[in-house]
C-alpha cells in the first residue's frame, strides 16, 4: 500500500467537488477505502448498487453518494450526482506528485534538442536523439529512449524502460507506462519467388494525441506510408498490440491484451473488451461495444453491442465433446435441414394417405 | 547452449537426492541431457513413458529413474520415487551461479535506502528510488528501474529493464524475468458527461509473495485502493496481464499470455493453461484446473477440469461454414425442438390413427 | 511522418528495379505514398486491385505497376511483374540510415569480448556481458542489456530496451525490436508432494538464424535442456511469445500476439495468423497456413489453410443464447441423432402400414 501523508476536511472534499456536505466539516480524511473496509479517517463512494447494504454499517469518515441514498447514511456524506466520478476526481489529490523536477546528469540529450525550461522532470538513464522537443511539466522516467525527431508535448509522463522510436509524436497530458513501445516498425513484407521475405521498410511513423494513456507493454507500430494514430482521449490498457496505419477515434477505450491488425479504422466513443482481436482493414464505426475475448472479422456500421467466441467454461470432459460436434457443425446444420424437409414432405404424404383414407 | 564447466561424481548426485546409485559411482557427470541425445557424461532420465524404449539403447552416463524401469536400465542409474522432481532438483547444481556480487558504480540509488552487505548483486544502470529495502543475496541485473518504497526480500533475482512501480513489496527467492512491470496504474476510468474519461488515479499497490516466479514482460497492475496480491508459490508465465486487486492463491501456477481481469480471486493450487482469458469480478475456488484457451466469464466454486472455447483446427474451408452456423445456433436450437415437437405429435397422432384403423 | 531528405530520379529507380520506365526519366521522386494520396514528387504503387481505379485520377509523380495495367496509367510508371516486392525493395532506398558508427563511452562492455572494428554501433548505457562477439555492421541501441557468451553476427541490429540472456546466438542481418526477450526461463516446474513447485533451470539457449526479424516485446525463451530454434528468414510480429525447445522452420511467418507452446516444432514457409495459438510437444509440416485468432491443439501433416475459432461478432443478445447452445451442443447432436433416427424408424414403419394398407 502507499503511504501517503496527505490529509484533507470534509469542506475542502466538497468544496473542491463543488457538492453539499451533509455532517462534520470540520471532520479529516486521509484516505480512501472500499466501503466495506474504510475506517474512520477514510472516505469511500457507493456507486455498484450491491454495496449499499454497508452504507448502513461503515466505518468510513465520509462517503461519497447520490441524493437517493442520502438518507440511508449513518456518517458524514457528500452527496453528488455521479459518486463514480466524484471518486475519480478525488483520486486526484490522495495520489503522490512529484516534488523538485530535475534533468539528470546522467541522462543523455542529443544534438538540437528543444527542451522546455518549466519543471521538465528527466531521470536517469534516459536517453533522447537529435531534434527532439519536450514542452514543458514533462516527465520522463529512467530507462527511456527516445529516438530523433520526437516530439512530447506538454505535462506527458512516461514511464521507465519506454522505447519511442524516431519521428514519434505524444501530444499533451498523456499517460504512457513502463515497456511501451511507439513506432516500432509495422508488419510488412512481400515475398520473393525464393519464399524468403523482402522487407517493407516502415516510412510512417506513430502520432497520439493529448490526453490519451498506454498501458505497460503495449505496443503500436509505425504506419507503412502515412502514420498510425491514436486520437485525443483514447485509453488502452496494458499488452495491447496496435498495427501499422491503424487509426483509433476520440475518447475510446481498449482493455488489455486486445489486438488490432494493420489499416483498421475505430471509431470515436467505442469500447473495446480485453483479449479481443480486431482484423486489418475493416472499420468500426462510432459508439460501439465489443465485449472481451471478441473476434471482429468484418466491418461494423451500426453503433451497438457486438460479440462472438465460445467463452463461459463447462467440465472438460463435456466441453471435449462440444468441440467434437463444433468442428462438424456445418454438417449438423445440414442433417437438420434434411429431416425438416422429411418432416414436411411426411406431415403433407401423411396428410394425403389421410385424406386417401378417410 | 550454455557452456558449464561443472561435474560431478555420480556418487555425489545420489547423495545430493538421497537417493539408491546402481553402477559406477566414480562416473563423472558434466550436464543432463534428453535420453535419445544424451552422451557418456550426460545425465538423463525417464518420466515420459513413451521414452522408456531408449532405455536399452541410450548412451547417456546415467538415468534417472522409478524402480520399475530399473531393471531395464543399461547403464549406471540412480532410484528415485519421482524422476522428474529429481532432474528438477539436480537441474540445480548444472545451473550458472553469480561469481562475484558487486554493486556497480554506475547504479544510481537514491536517498534513504536499506541495502544489505551480504551478496547484493546490482548491475550497470540500475536506477532505485528512495527509501527503498534490499535484503541480503538479492540480484539486479542491468537497466532495471526500482520506484521509491520498494522492498526487495532475500534471495530475489530481477532480470534486466524490469520496472518495479512505487511502494511494490516483492518477497524472498522471487525470479522476476526481463521486461515485467510490477505496479502501473490500474485501468479505471469514470466517464464525465460529454464523453471523455477522468482517470480514477490507482492508490494501491502490488504485494508478492515469496518463491513467486514471473515471466518476461508479464505485467502486475497496481490496485485501485488496495493491493494486487499474488500469494507465494505462484508460478507465472511469460506475457501474462494481471489487473488491479486481483488476488492470486499459493502454488498456483498460470501458463503464457492469459491474462486475468480487475478484482478477480483465484484460489490456492489451480492450473491455468496458456492463453486463457479470465474476466473481472469473480472468483475461481482452490484446486481448478483451466485448460489452455479457455475463457472464463463466471464464478466457478467446485474444483475440476474446465474449458471453454472452439479450439482445434479444421480445414479453412469447412470451419468458414461453421462459423456461419455458430453465429444461428440458437436458431438451429431452435428448429431442433420444433422437429422434436412435431415429431412427438406426429407419433401420437400416428398412432391414434393407427388405433383408429385396427 | 519522417522527414528525409533521399531522393532520386525515376532513371535511377527504373535501374535499381532493372525495370522499364515509361515516362519523363529525369523526374526526381522524395518518397512512396499511397496511390490516393501520393503528390507528383511521391512515387506510388498498384498491388490491391481495389486501387486500379485511382490510377486515372492519381496525382503521383510516378507509379510502379505490372505490364497489364500500364496503358490506364495517365502517369510516369515504371513496369515491373510485381509492383508489391518492388515497392518494398524500394522502401530500402528511403529508410534513414546510420551516419557515423560510433561506440559510446556510456556503454558498458564485459571482458574478453570480440567486438569488430567495423561498423558497429553501441548506444549509451547498453550493457555487455563477458565473452560476447559481437561482428561486423551490427548496431545496439541504447539500454539493451547482453549477457555473457552471446554472439551476435554481422549486419543485425537490436532496438533500444531489448533483453538478451546468456548464450543467446543471433545471426546476420537480423532486427530485434525494442522490448524483446530473448532466452529468459521456459516454464518449467516439477510438483513436490506439499504442492508447492520444484524449479527445473533451463539449461538450453536460444539460436537465432539469420535474415530473423522479431517484433516489439516478443519473447523467446531458452530450451531445457537443448536449445529453442529460429531458423533462417522467420519473421515473427509483436508480443508474440515462443516457449521453451520450439523450432520454427526457414521463411515462416507469424503475426502479432500469437504462441507456440513448448517443444512445439513448426515446418518451412508456414503463414500463422495473429492473435493463434499452437499448444505444446506437436508439429505442424512445411506449407501451413493458419488464420488469424486459431487455436491448434494437435499435429498437421498435411499442407493447407487450417482454422478454428469462432470469431465473427453478431450482436451481444444474440450471442449470449449461441453461447449457452454451444455448451450444450453435444447434447444438441445427440437430440438430432435421436430425431434422425426416429424419422428413420417411423418412415419405415409407415411404408409398412402403407403396404399393408394397400
């Protein structure tokens, strides 16, 4: 757990999140803590409806709610119209900055670099091309490269042991987290009559824009001719693989382990489940949701919830036999649609011998 | 392969395992080798049952074995109860060993640390923040970044540009490999009206237990509030992505590229096979093995052998019919019951009217 | 996008393709771009017949293109019998190069190593281990970690961040991208009878032929006991991860986030689709083609595009109810087995009663 030394009163809370305080204003916190588990200097939230049942019981000093549970409160409470983004906006002041931005000695700045006299924050080990400009409140953890050309904006963090290859640009306030890597050279080549591969070199580069983070080991890759890019406010989690002239639309959200092959466009607002593979040069458009573990093979042009894959686990020695009968199930559909046609042709023969008969 | 200048006496290895030595206990023994490869200084030994046929005829130094095959056995062998955690343990004694722990001018440690006289081992470029704790007979190899507050216990070894986040405690006789990340943030989000994420900043941290392993770039997220705990014991594979405040129980072991979603618990002694995707919310209970692929979307309280997915290949051109009739099963479940239904009618019917006519 | 400054006149093109050139010899071309983007001093090229239609309306300055369609092209066009792998051996001519090899004083390099006069380039803070040979034209970039008796051959080049253990062996000509790991641990444990987990030390390596390129954050881990192979030509994507004593044949390719289990062995010029994954201890022979998100769980013998999966979203409520058939769909085949014989049965019985009717 961190240590933190940071304290707070109520008023400042509720001041600061512009919402009315109900209780002791006076009252200090410390902290925050799940519902079940905050003690007395600690604020918590109830947001997932399942936890109201310990709004009645807590030991929290505070707690974050909408007007409807109000009432149901036995301590302080600050009531908000979303307690979820009350609670990540109050994230913001229990987390740890940095103190006194310094440029190390040991770091290694090359040739006609711009970098910005305003608490430019670089570690250790760091080592940066030629050509590269960094605004300021930047800050840059140790063990990154950063190749020539590059361009980071404005109060971006990155994270140590991060690799942005040559001609990269990061935009302002974004997040990147340690073993990312920007621009590594995008999957290209074409085959000689031999069966060996010619290499495409990768001409493009990576272009993301402000406010966007990346997850720890997540790698997007250079575009083949023009650039791949991740537009503002765009959130990918960790392990995610980015192809060569992807482009991502504003705002949307990608969980861990996800792929997406080469050329594909994403729309604005999407959200993408983890462990999904997205196909190369396809597009999905705006407001789409697809749930974790997907395979998205073609193009989606309706907002909407999409998913596929065979995922909820049974006992194996069932589940053996399903992947048996899947493999076949092209032929299964078939044996069904014989004997409905046989059904039908009956019902009606039958039907006839009936007639006949009667 | 390694080169290893190390031998032993066949005497000294079946006291190493305690174990009955029959032949030649002067033989000397320079490396363990596959028994259809091995030479006259190799070791091998037999725990595959479909190997036993080169037991007559391999030209290995001497075998390790069960005493049923002994008697089969043509050259020297040591009896043990089970083969191949012997070869484990004596993989021990073949393996390279750090000569001489040095900590390297050219590490960079920060203000207020503990570190331990006895056998600290810290390469070129390491970068440790302050306050940070490192006990006796820890390893750190070049270009690993360590953040303030961390605790390193006895007897770890962290491979090269690993990046271990603030307040992360990593316990005793841990292997962490190249590329793992322990402690970036969390993936939380609270969505703001028009659209855009406010980050939930992540104030736990990440807890390991002791004889934990992890492998190259697998990634650990910190926890919202409080920790990412993986418990002793637990062995994890390359790739693998564990988000924050999942609890992760002893001894249990996850293969390569799974990946394990925000708050999950997973219990004591289970098998997670490779590539598996387990989502967020539930818990797995001790004992439970998951077969590699699977993907796991609920609760599972019993143990046993689970599965899930469609793995299993078949040729292109028959799965892409399949692929059509999995997106319509529930439709094909559903003409299957219609059939059943007009069957069970029409052999009612079918046989009043035979009734009718007799 | 990057900058470069390169450039070169169609004549000079035309012969480095030993192409015809039809059109103004002396036009001078600044880059490659897309055929519907490309400026008249960018040359472009026709592979995607979906782009034949661009080339009326094309504004490049120059287009490569087989004989077939250069009577549409309304501007310069150099002919060549395939216009893909000629834009790709063009793509070398516009790729930065390395200016001035130097070896930096901020690297660290072991004892009794071998590191060629010639063209080798080290950034700062890479780290070399003891008797490593390091040939000809090879370039490291900063903060990679080598450990001791590796050899890298002439012409490679290694990305920034990049982890190599002991004994790895890379060959000529090869690219490792950033965050590569090559020769950490394979997964390998022996159960002890307290459940707790015996770790067997791989004590194989990692050989890599050459012509090998291996993408941003894969892993590659040491054999056992032999050593994990990659042969000559492979081309292996990002966050791809290959377990321990795998070989992969000459010319095989594999796209991002796939893996190979261990003691797996993959045939000559295979094509593996993304985001697949091929268990452990089978083979797959020469002239393998998997597609994308594939899970291979036994050996292929025959040549041929195989696949499995069930990828292909529909939407989430009609997905939900093919997932609860799915694990059923065993059940599902027995309830049609049922039907089919019922209609059997009864198809009989009624031509009886018909005969006997009649």
């Amino acid at each position: 757990m961190k240590n933190n030394k940071t304290e707070y009163s109520l008023r400042f809370l509720s001041e600061y999140l512009d919402a009315e305080l109900i209780g002791d204003s006076q009252k200090i916190i410390k902290g925050i803590a799940p519902i079940d588990t905050a003690n007395e200097s600690q604020l918590s939230f109830i947001h997932n409806p399942k936890y109201i049942k310990y709004l009645k019981e807590t030991k929290a000093g505070a707690v974050l709610l909408s007007k409807k549970h109000a009432d149901s409160s036995t301590t302080n409470c600050i009531v908000v119209e979303d307690p979820y983004l009350a609670y990540a906006r109050l994230t913001n002041l229990f987390v740890e900055k940095k103190i006194k931005p310094t440029i190390s000695d040991k770091a290694v700045i090359g040739n006609n670099c711009n970098i910005s006299k305003i608490n430019v924050d670089i570690s250790a080990n760091v080592v940066i091309g030629d050509n590269v400009t960094i605004e300021e409140n930047v800050t840059i953890k140790s063990s990154v490269t950063i190749g020539n050309n590059v361009t980071i904006k404005s109060g971006t963090l990155i994270n140590s042991n991060t690799s942005i290859y040559d001609n990269v640009q990061v935009g302002s306030n974004c997040i990147i987290h340690s073993g990312v890597v920007l621009g590594a050279d995008g999957f290209g080549f074409a085959k000689r009559k031999d069966g060996s591969w010619s290499k495409i070199h990768q001409l493009g580069s990576v272009c993301i824009g402000n406010d966007v983070e990346i997850g720890a080991n997540t790698t997007i890759d250079c575009g083949a001719l023009l650039d791949t890019i991740i537009n503002d406010g765009v959130k990918l989690d960790n392990q995610i693989q980015i192809g060569h002239n992807v482009e991502i639309g504003k705002n949307t959200i990608m969980a861990g382990c996800s792929a997406v092959a080469g050329s594909t466009k994403i729309g604005a607002n999407c959200a993408i489940g983890g462990f999904s593979v997205i196909a190369g040069h396809i597009s999905i458009c705006d407001n789409v949701m697809i749930t974790g573990g997907s395979g998205v093979a073609n193009t989606i042009n309706e907002p909407g919830i999409y998913s596929s894959g065979a995922s909820g686990v049974v006992p194996n020695s069932i589940w053996r036999k399903n992947v048996v009968r899947y493999k076949s199930l092209d032929q299964m559909f078939k044996r069904l649609k014989k004997l409905e046609s046989q059904m039908e042709e009956f019902t009606t023969t039958d039907n006839k011998e009936l007639e006949n008969a009667s």
